[in-house]
C-alpha cells in the first residue's frame, strides 16, 4: 500500500470519528436537557405530594374520635 493511500484512509477515519464525535455531543446535550426537565418534574411532584399528605393529616386531625377505635393516619401513627 502506498503511503498516500493509508494517509487517505486515516484522514476518513479521522472524518468519520470527528462527525460521530459531534453527533454524541448533541445527543448528550439533549439527554441533559431532558435530565434536567425530569428532575425539576420529580421535585414538583415530590412537593406536590408532600402537600398532599399535609391536607390529609390536616383532614384526619379534623375527623371526630370514633368510639374507642384507634384511627390510623397515614404516616402509621394513631389517633
């Protein structure tokens, strides 16, 4: 083989690689993107719930005593 010849092979490959190279790039930008949507989402929920199980407490705090019947709450604890 020629030395021309493996000069032109090495210089695809090196094309080649250096396109793969920036098409991982993007699609790294994208997934970090998308990590950082998804994380804001699970700390939205994560206080969504968190209210949640407030209002509940607050609602079972409110019920009536039932007749000597301890009432479970949520968090396992009883009234």
């Amino acid at each position: 083989m020629s030395n021309q010849n493996q000069i032109d092979q090495i210089t695809e490959r090196v094309e080649r690689l250096l396109l793969r190279y920036e098409e991982l790039q993007r699609t790294n930008a994208l997934l970090d993107e998308q990590v950082g949507v998804l994380t804001h989402e699970c700390e939205s929920l994560k206080s969504r719930l968190s209210a949640a199980r407030a209002r509940v407490e607050a609602l079972i705090e409110r019920l009536p005593e039932s007749s000597g019947h301890p009432i479970k709450t949520p968090t396992g604890s009883e009234r």
